[in-house]
C-alpha cells in the first residue's frame, strides 16, 4: 500500500469540488494539505513526492480469521441476568466475554469484551440497522486484540441482542448508550483511548465527543455530514407531507415485508440532528480521523471534505476503490485505523 502524490489528489477530487461548488458549499474556503489529507491506493507512485508516510505499517490480514468460531463462543456464553454482568468464556487466542449494562433509560446493552488484559480499550459503534456482528466490528476487534488492545464492540438500544425498540433517528440517544458504555469501563478503572463509529456510528462518536469532551480521540469511519441525505431515498418522494398525514412510514422489503417503521419523531430526530454545529464544539485538543472509500455509493466522499473543513484538530483518509462497507478494503481500514489508534 503506498500514499498518492498529494499533486494528484486535487485531480482527483475536482469533480466533487465541482459538485459541493453547484449545491452552494464553500468548499473553495477549504484547502487540502499534505498534513491532514491521505489517500491510500495499491498502485506504487512514480514521482518522489508523497504525503506524509504515516500509514507505512506492516500489513497484516485481519479479515481472514473465523468468525464461525467467535460466534459459536459468543452464543454459547450465558446470558447475563442483570445490569453490569460479565460472563467470561475463554480460549486459546481468544478471551472473550459477554458484557450486559444498562443505559439510561434501564434497557439492557449487551456487548463482547476482547480482553486482552489492557488498561486502555477501544471501544466500536456500529451503524445504521447493524449490529456488533457487522463484519468491520468484528474485524477491527480482532485486529485490536491482536496488537495488545482490549476492544469493546456492542449493539445500540433496539438493536441486536440489547433491549428497546429499533429507531430510525436516535442518534443523540445512540451517543448518551455511548456514555453508558464508558461510565461502566471507567467505573472498572478502565482508560478509554479511543472510540470509533461506522457510518451511522460514525455521527454517534462525533456527536458523544462534541457533548461530553472526556474522549480525545474519536475515529469517523464513513460517517453522514448531511443527515438529510439518504432520506427520499428510503422513504420515498414527499416523505414529510406523508409521515405527517400518518404518523409513520413503513419501508418495505420488494416481497412486500416491513422492515421496519419511521415514526415522525423518529424522522424528525434526524433531519434535526446538525452534524455542522455538533462538529463546531468537539474540543481543539480531541484528535479526530475520518475514513472515507472513494467509491461509497452510499455516504458519498465529499461529506467527509466537510467534516474536515471544520473539525480543528482533524485528518482525513480516503481509501482509493473503498465502498461504504470496505468490503474488498478491510485491511487498508485496519491499518489506517491501527495507526490513528497506536500514534502517540
């Protein structure tokens, strides 16, 4: 894996500048730098001018350990019965233990500990109708673990195996179980060194970090700027003038079955969330990185331009080819997020 010549990166990104310049963004009172701007390709660069090398790590495949094995372990762990339980359940390589706390609002969050006997622990959020079984949390833990770290990953109110009721919004709630999750660890005299989020998570851990400030380094992995993006798309044209007749919007699957149902106060909880003025109050001295595939159809790259316009102390990685799952790019991610994690 090798760095683009910081040169080639404005060719590159033209035709997102062109289009944030038709929708009305400044995006021309932003400049890219060598200093907080990565772009990773497999393709070596003929010229002698790079960025800067902070990602020349030795890479490791992360993506290929079994994760038949992680979660037959994981579902033979008892359930634990009451808040702030553990059930360890342990194996060579592997220590894995069932965590189950409560939020504040008394629901049950259940999560997996990778122990591996650290003081500091990461701690993974995933995103938008996923759960802590998401390929990327399950790959980012293992790959944590196996550099010293104790990883934490966990699924939010309503989804996977904790409590509550599955939310189309929720995201500032999905920040406060955040804060449930960390009170836990800090009262068990843990140190959290890092938090990281996939695309929807990827707003939680900006949004927890710009609310209570005791977090100094936050990763952003394809997270929305513009929380009304992705809306019509789901919902369908005049959503607002619907939800609002209804009460609710059923999305459906093409057979017809209902996946799930957008309350307007759901629906509302979203378009109300402004990621602009969240990002305005993260703290100066909070490291943050966003990671971002070049070819995410789903979030498209130029919003993580924006999240770098205007986070102070921010640098930007873009994986060249990378989709909004990283799907083929685990290990370009690993690597990107490993060094974030482990520079001093």
């Amino acid at each position: 894996m090798t760095s683009t010549p910081f040169s080639q990166v404005s060719a590159l990104f033209q035709p997102l500048l062109v289009k944030a310049q038709k929708n009305g963004t400044l995006i021309h009172n932003y400049h890219l730098s060598p200093s907080n701007f990565f772009l990773t390709t497999k393709n070596r660069c003929p010229t002698d001018f790079r960025l800067k090398q902070v990602l020349r790590v030795k890479q490791v495949s992360y993506c290929n350990r079994s994760e038949k094995i992680e979660t037959k372990m994981a579902t033979a762990i008892t359930a634990a019965g009451d808040a702030n339980s553990t059930s360890p359940e342990q194996n060579p390589g592997i220590r894995l233990q069932k965590i189950v706390l409560r939020n504040n609002h008394g629901e049950k969050l259940v999560g997996l500990l990778h122990e591996t006997g650290s003081k500091e622990i990461v701690i993974l959020c995933h995103g938008f109708q996923s759960t802590k079984e998401s390929n990327t949390m399950v790959n980012l833990a293992s790959a944590l673990e196996k550099e010293g770290i104790t990883a934490f990953r966990f699924d939010f109110a309503g989804n996977g195996e904790s409590e509550g009721t599955f939310q189309y919004g929720n995201y500032r709630r999905e920040a406060d179980d955040l804060h449930s999750v960390i009170q836990h660890f800090t009262k068990s005299n843990r140190v959290t060194r890092a938090i990281l989020g996939h695309s929807k998570g990827g707003n939680v851990v900006l949004l927890y970090a710009s609310k209570y400030h005791d977090i100094h380094r936050v990763i952003n992995v394809s997270g929305r700027y513009n929380t009304e993006g992705g809306v019509e798309e789901r919902l369908g044209k005049g959503y607002l003038q619907k939800v609002k007749k209804d009460g609710f919007i059923d999305v459906k699957a093409k057979t017809g079955e209902v996946l799930y149902r957008v309350t307007e106060e759901s629906l509302m909880d979203r378009l109300n969330t402004n990621m602009h003025e969240a990002c305005l109050r993260i703290d100066k001295d909070s490291r943050v990185l966003t990671v971002h595939g070049s070819d995410d159809s789903i979030v498209g790259v130029e919003e993580a331009l924006e999240f770098a316009k205007i986070i102070p102390n921010h640098k930007l990685h873009v994986i060249d080819g990378a989709n909004h799952g990283f799907s083929k790019h685990q290990d370009e991610l690993i690597s990107v997020v490993l060094s974030f994690i482990k520079d001093e």
